[in-house]
C-alpha cells in the first residue's frame, strides 16, 4: 500500500456502518465481515442510530468483478452479555 497506493484498494462493498472484523472462508471464496453497532448510542443521525450488528457474507469474486450481488447476505448476531446485564 505505501508503494503503490493508487493499486492498494481492489474492490468496494457495502457491508454495514461499522464494519471491524474480516474472515475468508471456503478456499478464501467468501468473506465475512462483522458488522459493528458501535454508534448506535452516540450519533444522532439516523443512519448510525439504526446501526446492528451482523455478519455480512460477500462472495468475493463477484466483488473482485464489481458485480452488484456481491454481498450474498447478512447474518444477525446476538448483542454482547455485558449490555443485557
């Protein structure tokens, strides 16, 4: 990337509002991607106030051709412990 930046970036999906967690999976054909809902209590913007978290699952050599179906789903997760106690 500091060599050649311009090259650095080889697709783009959208995956959620915070996404913090990458995983290839399936002889590295798909991508997981966990989805933070970190912002969900600090911004007022609806956008980050409906913010979840999920795993969003992103077939990656659709997303390598720029393909529009790329990202196949989301998967929702259980929010932590610590915020139900």
């Amino acid at each position: 990337m500091l060599v050649n930046p311009a090259n650095a970036r080889i697709a783009s999906i959208n995956v959620g509002t915070a996404p913090d967690g990458l995983l290839l999976v399936k002889n590295d054909s798909l991508l997981l991607v966990a989805n933070s809902n970190r912002f969900h209590d600090i911004f007022s913007s609806a956008y980050l106030a409906n913010a979840t978290s999920r795993i969003s699952v992103v077939d990656v050599e659709a997303a390598l051709h720029g393909l529009p179906l790329a990202k196949l789903g989301q998967i929702p997760v259980a929010s932590s412990l610590a915020t139900q106690l």
